[in-house]
C-alpha cells in the first residue's frame, strides 16, 4: 500500500483506459504506451513480492515454519522476474500472444505490440526497488513473533532491515531475550 505504488496503479488505469482511447491517433498515443510501460514497471515487482507475502503468511498460519516478511531476495528476484517478462513480452512474439491470450481468458482483452523501444522503460524498475528498500527499514509487527516462534536468532533474520539502512541491534537483543515491552516500545 505504499503511496507511489498506488500512484502508478491509477496511472496506469488512467493511461489505458482513458488517455490511450483519447490519444490513439494523435503525436500523443506513443507518450500513452510508455506511460504504461513505465507505470507497470513501477509497480509489478511490489505487487509480487506481496502475492508472495500473502502467500507464505497464508502457509505459516496452515503451520508451515517460514517468515512471510519482505526480504531482498525476494525484492530482487521480484524485480529480475519483472524485467525479464517485459523483455520477452516485448521482443518475442509467442511470449506477447501467451499474455494476450491469458489476458482474454481472464476475461480482459488485450493486445501488445512488439517495440524494443519499450525496452527502455526498465529504468522504472528502479522506483520497485525504492519502494522495496523502503519497505525493508521498517519491521513488520508480527516480525518478531514470527522469529520467536520459528526460534530463529534475530541479528541474522533482520540483516535484510539493517541492510536497508535500519539499525535493529536494540531490537534483536529484545527479541533474543523476548522482552516483548522493550519490543513493543522499539516498535512504536
């Protein structure tokens, strides 16, 4: 639910079901199509890492040992996986008609024009990448308990958060000690 996500999400529904109509044949309608792309690119890898975290959060409360908070990993795999299916969409003819055709199964017609030039829209994945980092800075409230539960030492589990420029070593004492009003206090 971070802001800037939010922002390129009603771009993007904007862009594609507004201006892209209104542009189509003036000098606009390429500015409409990149908009698009970068709009996408913006966001895509956030809504992952998210379909993940509910994922593994639905897994751990069925009893599964795992920590469904945001990791680097997963922000950069989200990314990567990102980038290489817009490249593929975008240059190859039989990856742009499976996501035409999963699209109209879905019930939402499409269409995708192969243009390298789009290609230069990956730069986006850089705003992905500062939502993700910051999104790394801040500890999930159940984080804690999470790592009591799995019984997992906290200086390593949090090395994700202090890598996002976070100081967590207070915290990961308290939570090794599991003095849960200094965590809550740490929290706030």
């Amino acid at each position: 639910m971070h802001p800037v996500t939010l922002v390129a999400v009603a771009v993007l529904l904007l862009n594609d079901w507004v201006l892209k109509r209104a542009w189509r044949d003036g000098p606009l309608h390429a500015i409409a199509g990149k908009l698009s792309d970068i709009a996408g690119l913006a966001f895509a890898p956030v809504v992952l890492t998210a379909a993940i975290g509910l994922a593994l959060a639905l897994a751990a409360r069925l009893g599964a040992r795992v920590d469904p908070s945001l990791t680097r990993r997963r922000l950069a795999l989200a990314i990567a996986a990102t980038a290489f299916g817009f490249a593929a969409v975008k240059l190859s003819p039989a990856a742009a008609e499976a996501v035409v055709s999963a699209l109209s199964y879905l019930g939402r017609p499409a269409s995708i024009y192969l243009d390298r030039t789009d290609l230069l829209c990956l730069p986006a994945l850089a705003v992905a990448y500062w939502i993700g980092r910051d999104e790394l800075r801040r500890v999930p409230l159940g984080k804690p308990a999470a790592l009591h539960r799995l019984g997992r030492p906290a200086e390593p589990a949090l090395a994700d958060t202090r890598w996002a420029r976070a100081d967590t070593r207070e915290l990961a004492a308290a939570i090794d000690a599991w003095d849960v009003p200094k965590i809550d206090a740490l929290l706030r």
